[in-house]
C-alpha cells in the first residue's frame, strides 16, 4: 500500500465534487500570504515570514485539489497527492 492509498484509505483525503470557485479563493489567500512573507522579511521579521510563505504554499496547494474534486484533513497527505498528481516532491 502506498502513502497516498493509505491517505484515502485513512479519510485523510477524500474525493468531493471539483470546486473552481474554491480553488480561486484558495489561490487569492495564497496571493495575501505571499505578500505578508515579503512584507515581513523586509522589515527582519523572517520567523514570521517563513510561516507566511508556508501558509501560501499550503493554499496554493490546497487549490490544486480543490480543482481535482479532493478535501483534505492532513498537509502529510496533500504532499504526497501533489507529489503523485503532479510529478513533484514536497516534504
């Protein structure tokens, strides 16, 4: 059994209808976290900001699977969908 099998397997993810309209709002957020991250490392703030960019990365991710009709309740099993969706490693 592989990570990602065990993930749905778990309900750690589990398929819903596809959302273009929650996949947007995710990547708008990403967008707000982003620049939070920037603002935060300009003024030496890089704790914070490393947080900030970890939130953008998470809803930019988080709208991929809204896109492909998935909800997760686990970053671990969003990492390894990404990874097996889309040919890319992630922690």
């Amino acid at each position: 059994m592989t990570e990602l099998s065990d993930c749905f397997e778990r309900k750690l993810l589990t398929g819903v209808n596809p959302s273009t309209g929650l996949a947007k709002k995710s990547l708008k957020q990403a967008a707000l976290f982003l620049t939070d991250a920037e603002d935060l490392v300009r003024i030496g703030k890089e704790r914070m900001g490393t947080i900030a960019l970890y939130n953008a990365f998470f809803h930019v991710a988080r709208a991929l699977l809204f896109k492909d009709g998935i909800k997760e309740r686990s970053h671990f099993c969003i990492a390894r969908y990404i990874e097996e969706k889309y040919g890319t490693v992630l922690i």
